[in-house]
C-alpha cells in the first residue's frame, strides 16, 4: 500500500511511518521541519524513517499549494494521514497566524490533493481541544464543541470542512481525536519530557496549578496499534469521528509523583504557578467506547508501563541534549 503521511517527522507522524515501513508499506514522508520545537530532534527522527528503502521523503509545507500539488502529480496514493499542523495551546497567544495557513489553508490542500489522488480514505487529527470545557464527562463524539482556543478551533473547522466534502464525493474522511499522546519520540514542549529536562539540567520545573488538572494520556504504541488497525477497516460512512484515548482521567500532580518514584526516588524541583490559563480546560477524558467497538477486544498498555518505558527510553537515547 502506498501511504502518505504529512507531518511524518512529527511525534504522531514519525511512529506510524516507523510502524507502516516495518510492514513494508511504500511510505510518502511530508514535513516543513519548522522549527516550533527541536529541529535536530525531527531530523533525527528523519534520519530514522531513511533507513527504510520504503520512506520517500519530501521537505513541503502543506500550506504551499503549488509545491504540494507540482510534487504529487504523477504520483499513487491509497491513503492519506494528515498530521501536519501548527501544534501547541500556549503557542496559539503567541502565533496565532500560524494555526491559520497550515492549520486550514494547509488542511484544506489536502482534503483537495485527496481528490485529485483518488484515495480511499483521508485520515486527519484532530484533538480533544474541540471539546473544551465540558459539563460532563467522559465526552463522546455526540458532545457538542466548544473550544477555547485558536488551535482548538482550527481543529473543529477541519472536521466541519471534512463532514461537508464527505458529501460530494467517495473519500472517506475520518477524523482523529487524540488526547495527550505520550511516550517514546515524544514532543520536548508536553509536560512529561519538560519535567524530564528540568529533572536532568537540575532547573526547576513550573507546574501550573499545582497539577491539579486531569489528562486523558494515551500511549503512542497504543495509538499506533489502533491506527494500524483502523486502516484495514470497512467504514459505513464517508465521515467519522472517533476519540483515540484511553478512558482514563489522571491528575497530573500524580503523573510527576509517578515519574518521581522512576527516577529512584530523585525528586523533580517543582514550582506551582497558582494559575491554569484561561485558554487550557481543567479536565480531558475522552469516551472510547465508538473506537473499540469498530476494532474489537484492543487492550490498552497499563499506564504505569507505558511510563517507565518512555522514561527509560529517554535515559538510554539521552534525547535531552538535543531538545
């Protein structure tokens, strides 16, 4: 099969390239390798994927229409995974017309360059951001959206965008809600690898509200599998939505304390900014139930488990000192 995935040199992006080369897949790589977070660090995933005589790569931003369609041309493509995006909640105060061009205009590109391929399924993420607040929990993909920040938007204006061009032709358009994916190859800027990176330099580490809020985290091997899994899969519909997450709601306070007791015992110098902001929600927890039902009896890693692994995992590649 012949798979492109933009974002590729991505946490997300990276790991599911990594799993579909090793199942010999023919693998188009797309990425702009902007430098939001660590350079080096996405070059280095890079230099992973080429190992593989299976990884074509391309150095595009999805936002250039021109370029994006010129490469693609003459080229066959069965499935799309659109992962490339302006990433970050914070990041939305600082630049916000960043989430604009690769967030929309670059989605918008592709559900086109979907079109003009022929693929059978264009799979997008989105993100929990699209639920914001809610009154209840866990949310479903029934909840209504309303989120709270510009990334959060751009994500519901990308579902919104997919639900109406699923009418008018035979794309399956599938949108992918992830919820704090972690683990090995993460990204340096998410709470776990800060902590991390603060432990190691000996800094103090800011943890706003005390960490008082909940996250849903979900283990990137987990995503995978199910990814992996989802592609073989008959859809009724050409458009859905699902929650890739674990259904289970963590305070992230105890993550720390967690990641503490794997360190053996050394401890992390926490500082407690009293504040969560106001564009961040307090909770995500994601109901999984429409997810595993279409894939069957999936067991997620325990999370214990799947923090050891990626804190050893960052010990032994020593990651730090190039993030």
């Amino acid at each position: 099969m012949k798979i492109l995935i933009t974002g590729a040199c991505g946490f997300i992006g990276y790991s599911l390239a990594q799993n579909f080369l090793q199942k010999n897949h023919i693998i188009y790589a797309v990425d702009n390798l902007n430098d939001y977070y660590s350079v080096p660090l996405k070059k280095l995933r890079l230099k992973n994927l080429k190992k593989n005589k299976n990884l074509i790569f391309k150095k595009i931003d999805i936002s250039n229409r021109k370029k994006l369609f010129k490469y693609f041309k003459n080229k066959k493509v069965d499935i799309i995974f659109n992962f490339a995006a302006q990433a970050g909640v914070r990041y939305s105060l600082i630049k916000p017309d960043s989430y604009f061009f690769s967030n929309l205009i670059g989605f918008l590109n592709i559900c086109d360059l979907a079109k003009l391929l022929n693929v059978k399924k264009l799979f997008f993420a989105s993100s929990s951001s699209v639920y914001g607040d809610a009154k209840k929990y866990p949310v479903n993909e029934k909840f209504d959206l309303n989120p709270k920040n510009i990334y959060g938007l751009t994500k519901k204006i990308n579902e919104i965008s997919a639900k109406t061009f699923s009418i008018s032709n035979k794309i399956q358009y599938v949108g992918l809600r992830f919820f704090t994916v972690f683990g090995e190859w993460g990204r340096p800027d998410m709470m776990l690898f800060k902590a991390l990176h603060s432990h190691k330099e000996n800094r103090f580490f800011y943890l706003n509200d005390g960490g008082k809020h909940f996250r849903d985290f979900t283990y990137i091997k987990d995503v995978v599998s199910i990814l992996d899994i989802l592609i073989k899969k008959k859809l009724k519909n050409n458009f859905e939505l699902y929650n890739i997450c674990s259904n289970r709601p963590l305070k992230v306070i105890n993550i720390v304390n967690e990641m503490q007791s794997n360190l053996n015992g050394l401890k992390i110098k926490i500082v407690n900014p009293k504040i969560l902001r106001k564009i961040e929600v307090n909770k995500t927890h994601g109901n999984n139930k429409k997810i595993i039902k279409l894939i069957k009896n999936y067991k997620f890693t325990s999370f214990k488990t799947a923090l050891k692994n990626t804190i050893d995992w960052y010990i032994k590649n020593k990651i730090y000192k190039i993030t």
